[in-house]
C-alpha cells in the first residue's frame, strides 16, 4: 500500500515506524529537516520537506497514485486542508485527519465529501479520554480492550502473591472457575512475552492478559489478584481538553475534583461542570493535596501536557497516601521507566491514537488493533468473510488454520455470543475473530488470511 504521512513528529514518526516495517511505500512530509533526516536513517521509508497542505509538496510526495493519506501534523487546520487538497486535486481513495479541537468535532456534516472530505477522524483526547474511563470502570487493570462493541474484554492484570491462580497451571482455571469462559491471551514475565499453553505456570508480578465476556471479567480477575474496590473519590491534575472530557464523562458516578493552575481555565470548568469541584492552583502544592484529603483518593490522574509535572505531582500524591496513581506521559521513552513503581499505570496517548489509526491502514477486513504492553504485542480484531472456497479460515477447526509462529485466537464473537476459543472450535461467515501476536512481523500473514478469495465475488 501507498501511504503518505504528513507530519513527523511523535504519532507520524511512529505510524511510519510500524507500516514501513510491514512492506508498504512510506513517504514522511515535514518542514523539520532533522526529524526527516531521523526517520529516514532509521527506516526504510521516502522523505519530502515542506508544507503538508501545498500541492506541489503532496505532489512531490506521489500523491497521484497514493493509497492513502494520513495527516497527524500539529495543525488542525494543515489536517483538513490537506485532506481537501488530496480529494480535489489528486482523488486519494482514503483521507485520515488527526483534529483536536473540539470546536471542529462538535459541528454535525462538517467532514464529508460535500464540505471537508476526511474519511476518518482521529480526536487523541477523546481515544486516552475512553481508554482512561474503562480503566476506572474496572479497578485493577492495567489495560482494558472492547471487542465489537465491548461485548467481549481484553483485561491486563498484575498477578499478586496469594491469588488463587499463582502457582498453578493455566489448565486449572477450568476448574477453578467451571461457569465462567476465559482465555489467557498472553503472558508477560520480566517483559518477555510467553505463549500460554496449558502446562504454563503463572507466577506472582506476570502480567497476563485474558479475554472473556464482559460481564465475566471480574470474576477473572479475582483469579489472579485480590480485586480492588469500585473507586469513589477522585482527583484530576490538569483541566485540559482531557480533564474536561473525562470529568463531564465520569461526574455522575464518582466524586471528582479537578486541579488547574489557570485562573480563567477554572472559571471556565467551573460553568461547564455539573457536579466536579474546581480547585485553583498546582498539582505538586503540598499544602493543597494535604488540604483536599488526598490520602482519602481512589485515584490520582495527572493529565497535564507537561510528562515532568505529571510524574512529580503523581509521585508526591501516592506519597501522601493516593491509593492509586495514573498519569500521562507524551515520550514514550519514560513510559516504561516509570510504569509498576509508585507510578501504577502510565499512559501514552501516541500508542493509544496509533492503535485506531492502524485499524483503517490494515488490509482485509480488520475491524481494529490494539497495542499491548507499549507496543510489544497486538490484539487484532478482524471478521471472517466469505465461504470455505474463497476463505482461508471460514469451515476450518482453528487447528487447522495455518496461523502464523506465536499467533493465537483468543475468541470469537457470533452475533450476541461471546465464544471463547478451542482447538475445535470451527468458524464461519460473519464472525468476529480476535487474534493475539507476539510478534508483530506475522502481521502481513494475519492479514492475508481474512482476504477474501476472488471466487467468492
């Protein structure tokens, strides 16, 4: 596939990292020579310097003849006009756009073929706003997957001396738990992916990662570790874009306070909450968490822009008693550095924006992906199409489908029922199939095999 990127920074740089390394033409636009010269030491991709919007850059980047272009610039505004620039000068079949603002994304009919012609929009804020919400629906995790439409959950967890699992082979979760269905998907011990199999012995600090129906998940998590108590009390650093969203989505269920440093953004809070407390000043006053009872919290989310106030203020909070803290972080490079300490979850909003921009790169009817553990691993979810003459997998037990090394199938999902996957479990049309890769180079192979074959048209 033919894929312009337009912008090179952490998400562009990233996307081009991911599909140069599966065989696709990447060419990278950008006004930043060095961050070109970065990228194009690195991977095997074309780099053109200039404006993302001028037609004579996307030209000189082969928009005539592209597949598809994603614009993840720092501009809204270049996004969409570029987007506009592709479809009326060079018909590019597919237009992704990454737009902020949510005075963009509020207006109905703004972005269609008739006014700004974007085929996808990607709004990061609310993609870590949705990803941050299901951690707190379900206390404990570490990451929390919907699967067509969240009948079905991928849930990471933290396997604790003394849960009833420890110790113990997979096998026996069957019989731990005879009622309820479930798959470990993946294992990972001192940041080295295990295939599960059911010999395998789990041990305390694994992070494993298991699907089931949702309202199952529960009960398999307390498997694994003591289960936490639904969260009540709730503090927010930063009144942003993703402080807003998330307070307006969680206020009618939780106590939620909100901490902000500007005066007018307050004020502003302020009107727009119902029922959020606004408090005015710094997440990393001492005196002020200690004055609002941070030792009572739940939960501590630093949600500021700047990853150093975000890792101190979470630091100082769990320090005074902060039952749990969650904070994000824009360089990935910290993520992992900080992540299982006092720092129990650190979010990337870059990896959480790349999973939903990969869904609509992938080929065959891949409905979407998902990173594990940073980037590590994925979770695919793709449907089956077609018959048992034009489809590699439709009519076949999975045992028999040819996956590719360190791949599994963790579940399908049939209409309303949620199938948790066994050797002989056969598939057909219309399923929705979730597969676990440790290694995302079999990504091309996964890919090929829900294809549909000529025949079946």
């Amino acid at each position: 596939m033919k894929i312009i990127i337009l912008g090179a920074g952490q998400v562009g740089g990233t996307l081009a990292e991911h599909l140069a390394s599966e065989a696709n033409d990447i060419t990278v636009v950008d006004t930043d020579a060095e961050r070109l010269r970065n990228l194009g030491d690195r991977l095997d991709i074309r780099t053109v310097q200039g404006r993302a919007s001028f037609p004579t850059v996307l030209r000189q980047a082969g928009a005539d003849d592209a597949d598809m272009l994603v614009a993840v610039t720092n501009s809204d505004e270049t996004n969409m006009v570029a987007c506009q620039v592709a479809h009326t000068l060079f018909h590019t079949p597919t237009k992704i756009a990454r737009v902020r603002e949510a005075a963009y994304l509020t207006r109905a009919g703004l972005f269609d073929n008739d006014a700004i012609p974007v085929d996808v929009l990607i709004s990061p804020e609310q993609v870590v706003t949705h990803y941050i919400k299901r951690l707190i629906e379900i206390p404990g995790a570490l990451q929390v997957i919907d699967f067509a439409g969240g009948k079905a959950q991928l849930v990471a967890v933290k396997a604790y001396y003394g849960g009833p699992l420890v110790g113990q082979q997979l096998r026996q979760l069957r019989e731990h738990m005879p009622s309820v269905e479930t798959r470990v998907a993946a294992i990972f011990r001192r940041d080295r992916p295990i295939l599960p199999q059911g010999d395998t012995v789990i041990e305390a600090d694994d992070e494993v990662f298991f699907i089931a129906a949702k309202a199952n998940i529960r009960a398999v998590m307390s498997e694994m570790r003591r289960l936490d108590e639904t969260y009540k009390r709730i503090v927010i650093a930063g009144g942003g874009q993703i402080g807003e969203r998330l307070a307006e989505a969680i206020e009618s269920r939780y106590q939620v306070k909100i901490i902000e440093m500007s005066p007018a953004r307050c004020r502003h809070l302020s009107d727009t909450l119902d029922s959020t407390v606004v408090l005015q000043g710094s997440a990393s006053d001492r005196d002020l968490l200690m004055e609002e009872n941070i030792a009572d919290a739940d939960i501590f989310l630093a949600l500021t822009n700047d990853d150093e106030a975000n890792i101190m203020s979470s630091l100082l909070a769990k320090r005074l008693g902060a039952k749990k803290v969650m904070t994000i972080i824009n360089n990935p490079a910290y993520v992992d550095l900080i992540q299982g300490g006092d720092i129990d979850i650190a979010i990337s909003p870059q990896l959480a924006t790349i999973g939903t921009l990969l869904a609509h790169v992938r080929r065959g009817d891949i409905v979407s992906v998902h990173s594990l553990r940073r980037g590590a691993a994925e979770a695919i979810e793709a449907i089956a199409h077609g018959d048992s003459k034009s489809s590699k997998v439709i009519g076949k037990a999975i045992r028999d489908i040819g996956l590719p090394p360190g791949t599994t199938i963790g579940a399908i999902i049939r209409d309303e029922e949620v199938i948790i996957a066994h050797d002989d479990t056969v598939i057909e049309t219309g399923d929705h199939v979730i597969l676990f890769l440790v290694d995302k180079k079999h990504i091309r192979d996964v890919e090929k095999l829900f294809h549909v074959g000529l025949s079946f048209f």
